[in-house]
C-alpha cells in the first residue's frame, strides 16, 4: 500500500516553519506598547498563540489622548491584478505597501484612526525568500501607516494557484471617538472640494491596464516608455500613496466638531465618479472642474494606447487624485497649504452643489 505525507500532496512543512520564522522581525518592527505581547503574531504566524491582542487602554490613554465613547472601524481589500505586474517584473516588495493602503486609507473615511493590520497570503508552494519581500512590503506601509502588524494567514494551496501566482487580502482595525465621526451628513452647498494627488494608477484598474498594455500593445514590462520616463514595469508597480499621517494631522488641526472636515472619501475603483457619492448626503451633489488638478502621464498614455473614452477614464481610475477632502470653503486654502506642507499636492478641484448625489464635471 502506498504511504503518502503533506509533502508529496505539495507542503513541505520545514519549509513552511522557516518561512514563517522569518517573517517575525518585519512583523515586530511595527509594534508599539499597545500590542499585548511582541512574541504573539497570531493565527498561522509563527508565535505560539491562536490569535493577537491589542490593549486600548495602555497607560489609560490612547492615542494621547481619552476616548469616552470609542468605536471600532474595520477594513478588508486586497491588491488585485497588480500582482501579475510583480510577478512579470520578479519584484513583490512594494505589493504589500498596495495592501495596506487599499484599507487605511478607507479607515480614514470614517475620521477613524488605524490600529492594527492582518494580512492573508496564499500562494501555490512555499517560498520563503518571496514571502519575506512580500511581508517586508506590508510592514512598511503598516510603519507608513502608523498601525502594528500584529498577524497573518500563509496559505499554501497547489491546487488552487499556478507556478508564480499568489493573491493578497488585508485587514484593517481602527477607532474613531463616536462624536467625531465623519459621516458627510454635513456637507452642504457651497463647500469646496480638495484634491490629494496619488502616486498614479494606485491598485485600481489593473485588468484594463494589462489588456491595453501587453495585449494590444504588446508592450513589455522593461520596455523604456518616453512619455513616463521610465519602463513600463516601474511606472505601473508604483505603490498606493498612504494618507494615514497627513489626513491624521488634520484632524488634529481641525477638530471635527467645529465640523471644518465635512467629508472623506478614498478614491479606489470606480474613480472620482462613484467614491465621492458614497459620502454625499441627500440632495447634495459635486461639480468638478477639469484642467482644475493636473493629470499624471500615466493616464493620458493610456487613454491614447487604448482610445478609451474620457468618460471610461473617469470611471475606472482616479485620474490622479487618490482621496477627497470636502471642506467649508473658509478654511478651504489653509487645508490645503497644511498638505503641501506635508508634501501631498492638493489641489481645489469643485465645490457642492445642489441636487441628487452624483458627480458633474464642467
């Protein structure tokens, strides 16, 4: 009778516990006092306990400062087909920075503050050295962040991926103080709308961007790209801008009840056009202005490549402006200086208007 073992069904496990052990550092080097204890790195990360623990009243405080009527925000998203890109260019130590954004920055949204972050990995075999840059990537956008890496999921599944594949998803845990929650049932007519410029195409879109690029262009990712200055691979593997620290200071500055900050929104898949809805109350609507923010050159490149109608552009990808901060107009210029300052170009991209929520360009 034949004997089989996880090995011959494609897991080897020595392999698996190296792999894990070192992951531990990229995972500490995030932690503050607030993590329970460093050495628990929670569910299938080596650590020696079922799950991680987070105390919200270390030293009694938090955040320095009280929180009377804390509420949790909570977070999931992944990277998308981005990772074919870090596969095609053999570099997957930015991919994890993509991964923390995609849900810090929806934290923000709330007015909310990021706490900690988990991760899950599944890939087809074991890679150690692969899984270390990928984690290396989570953990500097979790320190980007400002929010503890305190667990993760490695899955190994040879029969779901092919030779080179593996797929992300995040988990993100904030607080936010119950009357400092920024809802945007307060924005009225009048209000400006600011422009936080990205850092490009962001994790948004990647399945039409592959399509123009390598299958009707037959670009390659090495290939030197004039209008960009740079290859094809580099300009498109850029990671998500993380807002955590700028939109934080904000707050700071501005406390929500004096209700300056009216609304946040994270621009991710659907662009400009169905993010900024999404914290529009009735009767209220935003007017853009094109040529009011410049447009990065990754977009009008692709435009060109694949003919893509405008209207397309704007509802695929964020066109340059990776989150949205709607804001009385009295203190429209002084937010906006405040996040050059912290080398974010803003820009006052429209107001609000009247009318049934939804986005107008002029």
């Amino acid at each position: 009778m034949s004997k089989f073992s996880y090995h011959d069904a494609g897991l080897d496990l020595e392999t698996y516990e190296k792999t894990l052990a070192g992951l531990a550092p990229l995972m500490r080097r995030t932690h503050g006092p607030r993590v329970f204890d460093p050495k628990i790195t929670g569910g299938g990360r080596k650590g020696g306990f079922f799950a991680s623990l987070f105390s919200l009243d270390y030293n009694s405080r938090l955040f320095a400062k009280n929180y009377r009527h804390p509420v949790l925000v909570s977070c999931a998203d992944g990277v998308g087909s981005k990772l074919k890109i870090a596969s095609l260019m053999n570099k997957h130590d930015t991919v994890g920075v993509d991964l923390v954004a995609m849900s810090v920055n929806d934290c923000l949204c709330t007015g909310g503050e990021p706490l900690f972050f988990l991760d899950y990995l599944a890939m087809p075999r074991d890679d150690p050295e692969l899984t270390k840059a990928i984690v290396k990537g989570i953990s500097d956008g979790c320190l980007e962040a400002d929010c503890a890496l305190v667990g993760g999921e490695t899955a190994i599944l040879p029969d779901f991926y092919q030779p080179g594949d593996y797929d992300l998803a995040g988990f993100c845990v904030g607080v936010v103080e119950r009357d400092r929650i920024i809802s945007g049932k307060t924005i009225r007519p009048g209000d400006a709308v600011l422009g936080l410029s990205s850092t490009g195409l962001h994790s948004n879109g990647y399945t039409l961007v592959r399509k123009i690029v390598f299958d009707h262009a037959r670009l390659n990712v090495n290939d030197f790209v004039p209008a960009l200055g740079r290859t094809v691979g580099e300009e498109l593997l850029e990671p998500t801008r993380i807002y955590v620290q700028a939109i934080k200071e904000l707050l700071r500055h501005y406390p929500v009840k004096h209700r300056v900050i009216r609304g946040l929104a994270n621009i991710t898949g659907g662009g400009l056009v169905d993010n900024i809805p999404r914290v529009l109350p009735a009767g209220r609507r935003v007017r853009l202005h094109r040529g009011s923010w410049p447009i990065p050159p990754v977009f009008t490149w692709l435009q060109e490549l694949g003919n893509i109608d405008t209207a397309e552009m704007d509802r695929v990808f964020n066109q340059g402006i990776g989150f949205v901060v709607i804001t009385s107009p009295y203190y429209a210029e002084s937010i906006q200086r405040q996040l050059q300052e912290q080398r974010i170009p803003t820009f006052w991209i429209g107001e609000v208007i009247e009318g049934p929520p939804g986005v107008e360009f002029v």
